[in-house]
C-alpha cells in the first residue's frame, strides 16, 4: 500500500496494519459517502480506496447489492481459474458471490502450497454498503450466518490470513452492521472522520479550478474558509459550488456562518441545530458569581489557554428558569458554534447509536464547540437497562458517556447539560472530568426582584411600568416567580392592555389578582433543593436561598 504522505490519517492506519500483517480486514464507518481530492480529481471513497489505497494490488473483487460482484482489476489473471466463468452473467446474491472470492482464495493457497504459484497476487474484496448485507436487525437465518462465517475467516483463518489479501468492509454506522461481524476481534474498527481543514482546502483548490465563478475574488485564501467550514463534508461544499457557479452567484465572506449552518443541518440529518444567539451574558440577570465565573471561562477559551476550562456544565433549576435562555447568552457571548441535540432516539433497533455516532463524529469536525443537551435526564440514557427498551438506554449512556470523558476534547468541546431533574441524572455523567461546573438557576425570593423579572419581561413586549409601580402592588406581586412564568404573566398583561384597553400598570394587577403559579409550591421547591444541593458552589446560589441547602443535604 504505497501512500502518498499526504493521504488521509486513516488510509495509513489501514497501511500500516496491512503491512505489518498485524490486521488483513478493515471495517470502515463513518463519512464513507463524501469525496477526496484524489490525482488533482475529487473521487469518491470506492475511487480512493482503489486508486490509492489498493494501488500495488492486482486483483480487486468490488460487491454491492446494486451491481453484484464484479472485477474491477485483474480479470485477466483469473482466466486459469475454473471458477472465473461464473462470473458472467454478475452474482448479485451476496453469499454466493462470497462464496466464489472464498474459491478464488483457497485456489491460489492450493497453488502456492503445490509449487505452482508462477506470481504471487495481491488480492482485495471491497464490500460497499455491508449494512445492507449484515444488517445489525431483522432477524438472522442460514443466509446470514453463512456470509457472517465467512468474513470472520477472512480477517484471521488460514488460508486467507495466509495470503496477501485484504478485506475492506464499508458501512455507514458501525451499529448498523451485525455484531457478529462488527466487534470481530480480529477485524479492525477505521473510523472515516469528515474532512478537517487541510483536506477541504485541497478540495476547494480543485473546485476553484472547476467552478470558479462560485468564488468571490477577494476570496483568494482557500484555508481560511476551508476553516470557516469545517465540519462540513465535501460533497456538500461541491454541491453548493456547483449551485452558486451556475447562479453566478459567489460565496462570500459575510455568507460563511449561514451556509456552514445550512449544510451541517442538512448533513446530519436533522438531528441537530445550531443555536444563534445576539444575545451575551451582558443580557442575563443571575448571580454576580455566576456570570464572573462564565465570563473568565469565555475568556480563557478565546485566549487559547484551555488547560483550566470545565469539559461540561450542569445547568439545573426548576422548570422555567431560563436554561436554554442562559445557553443562548453564553452562546453570544463565546462567539463558537453551539449545537443542540434534537431527538436522536429512533424506535428501529440500531438507529438510535447510529444517529449519536453521525452526532459525535460531526462534534469531533467542527473543532471547537459547544454541545447542548436539553432534558439531560432523559436525553443521556440510564446505566442499567431498561425495561421494554432492549438495552437501548444503557448503550446510549455508554457511547455518551465515554465522549465526554475523553481528555483530549478538554478546551475542544465542552457540554452543556439542562435538567429540572439533575438527580435523575446518572452519578458518573456529571461527575468531575465530565461534568466539572454545576450551575443552579433559581426563582425570585423577594419582591423587588420579582418586580425587577416582570418589569424586563413587559419592555420586551412595549409595556411601560416601572419597578416602582409594580413594588407598589405589594403583596399581589408572586413570590418564586421564574422568567417563564413572568414571561406568561407579561403576554396575558399585553392581551389585556389591548382588548380592554387598560393602562400597563393596570393590566398586569388586573392579570395578578387570583393569580396561582403555573408549577406548585411543593414542586418548586423540591425542584429548587435538587438544583441548589447539585451547585458546585454555594456563590451561584442567592444568599437567601442557601438555607435550602441543609433541606437538600437532610432529604439526601
């Protein structure tokens, strides 16, 4: 496997295995439908693995269920083999054709182990879309369990361990792939990341030589918007040259945060979307301590000093306080993508750890990020298995659990966890290394601030009353108020305002009079003990609530 030095990390983890006769079977997940400059061309990774990977090998087998089994270099060296003639017409059944390079291989062991190999042959089997073949669901028969035996021989039974023979097995998820092929043993895992910076900008080389009029003169550096995309696979940047070329159209500058936004959503399926916000903490009310302690970790991240960075937040409080809002405003204020979990879980066996695998691949690319992951509690999975969910929930605290914890994202990625329920939460997902910094978020305790909450609320709806004349409502305004209630509050008062055409201040006492909080007393207040026990400083957390925290330790 003679590879250039500037092939992909991954191409040469696979050479080095191979020649080292270390590993002869390779099982390749992940970005295996994107594009590679390849020879001054961008080929796709069938077109790589041939042209590149497989250069020095004279014979290659390709297999997929759309066109069969076919010879895509070396047919003539087959022509002594008896078995060449079932070739023609192409088998499209994917044991038999498993079967007939099996042959090939054991008729080649046999010449060599008689004396008669005149030439040694380099041969490889490229399996495309192996999910489709091995499904991780669906049941199992003699089919399946014949192609299963198969491929496990191939990565470590002799005669084919024997031989210079390579196996390439290409799947999009490796969970989709049935286990008894995927965790071989013997096999090895290559995981096929999207393109980091210095391979999209050897792409963008290619297509500003093929679709010029897509680029904006003044955009003559192709790494530094090769920077601005990454995370994005090549595929997509082709199709939107190609788009924006035949529109005369050029990308610019000003374009790049919205068409990376655009084309990662698209990519991932819906499974995520990026939070913008211009918003910064500036714009949130909260703890002095609290906002210091978020805006010197914003400023160590821009500085490039990681070291004393948290890996993870836990924004906890009862329901209404203004969690995602707080995650907006730290996203403003960071300046870096934010990416918000959408639902992931799928009820198909299997799709719930391949949509997570596309999630954390896609984190991996874009570098530095943060990840946000609302109704952490049941979002992030269970240690023990569930019932009625088939260890779905276990494995998903797994893989989840692992990526957090990974040492080399610190400073990279850092996630941000939100819960009314943090005790739901398992222990060793917010625990330190993970979870470093744990931040509550409260109700109002006085009067003043409820008033100061309801007051900010009613401007951003063009009600004009003071804290004054609200203070001077007295006990009509609530204790315990959170920014969704005073949100809800402040609608109602703006309703009223309008139809019975009251004065602001009038409205919001005629909105208050039999007012009865949205979320009961009890609750919020087993909700404020819960978030108040989990902070990792007693600084976050109001002076006049702190006496809750000897409520939380007694329930503990």
């Amino acid at each position: 496997m003679p590879l250039s030095p500037e092939a992909p990390a991954w191409a040469a983890e696979i050479a080095l295995a191979y020649e080292s006769t270390a590993q002869g079977q390779f099982i390749l997940s992940g970005n295996v439908h994107d594009r590679l400059p390849v020879g001054g061309a961008l080929v796709n990774l069938g077109g790589f693995i041939e042209k590149e990977l497989l250069a020095g090998f004279q014979v290659i087998f390709n297999f997929d269920l759309g066109n069969g089994l076919r010879v895509t270099r070396g047919a003539e060296l087959l022509e002594g083999w008896s078995g060449a003639k079932r070739l023609d017409p192409t088998i499209r059944q994917p044991l038999a054709a498993i079967e007939l390079v099996s042959a090939f291989l054991r008729y080649r062991a046999n010449l060599r182990a008689l004396g008669q190999e005149k030439q040694a042959l380099h041969v490889a089997c490229v399996l495309r879309d192996a999910d489709d073949i091995l499904p991780a669901t669906g049941g199992w028969n003699y089919e399946q369990g014949g192609m299963a035996s198969l491929l496990r021989d191939w990565a470590g039974e002799a005669p084919f361990s024997d031989l210079p023979f390579v196996s390439l097995i290409i799947a999009d998820n490796l969970n989709d792939l049935h286990p008894s092929v995927a965790l071989n043993p013997r096999a090895a895992r290559v995981k096929v990341p999207l393109p980091d910076t210095d391979l999209l900008g050897k792409a963008l080389k290619l297509l500003r030589r093929d679709q010029g009029a897509a680029f904006d003169t003044t955009m003559a550096d192709d790494g530094k918007m090769a920077a601005a995309l990454t995370g994005v696979a090549i595929t997509a940047v082709e199709t939107l040259t190609k788009q924006r070329a035949h529109q005369k159209r050029p990308i610019k500058n000003d374009d790049l945060v919205d068409i990376k936004k655009e084309l990662v959503e698209r990519e991932s399926v819906n499974l995520i979307e990026f939070i913008e916000s211009k918003r910064t903490l500036a714009d949130y009310e909260g703890q002095p301590a609290l906002k210091a302690w978020l805006q010197q970790d914003v400023a160590l991240w821009q500085a490039g000093d990681l070291k004393a960075l948290p890996k993870g937040y836990l924004i906890c409080g009862p329901v209404g306080t203004g969690k995602t809002y707080l995650v907006e405003c730290l996203a403003g204020e960071a300046g870096i993508p934010v990416v918000k979990l959408k639902n992931f879980r799928d009820r198909w066996v299997g799709s719930s750890e391949g949509n997570l695998e596309k999630i954390i691949g896609l984190v991996r690319a874009l570098g530095r990020c943060m990840v946000f992951i609302d109704e952490a509690d049941q979002a992030l999975g269970r240690r023990t298995t569930e019932s009625g969910d088939s260890g779905l929930s276990g494995r998903i605290y797994s893989m989840i659990a692992q990526e957090m914890s990974d040492p080399d994202t610190r400073g990279h990625v850092i996630w941000i966890l939100a819960s009314s329920r943090p005790d739901m939460i398992e222990v060793d997902l917010k625990r330190p290394g993970r979870v470093d910094v744990k931040i509550p978020l409260l109700p109002t305790t006085t009067i003043e601030e409820s008033a100061k909450l309801l007051r900010a609320l009613c401007k951003r709806l063009g009600l004009a009353v003071t804290v004054e004349q609200l203070t001077a409502l007295g006990a009509k305004i609530p204790l315990l108020l959170t920014p969704g209630a005073a949100e809800a509050i402040a609608v109602k008062a703006y309703r009223m305002a309008r139809t019975k055409n009251l004065e602001p201040i009038r409205a919001i006492e005629d909105c208050l009079t039999g007012y009865q909080p949205p979320v009961p007393e009890d609750v919020l207040l087993f909700q404020m003990q819960i978030a108040i026990r989990e902070a990792t400083d007693l600084a976050f957390v109001p002076e006049s609530l702190r006496k809750l925290a000897e409520k939380a330790d007694a329930l503990a």
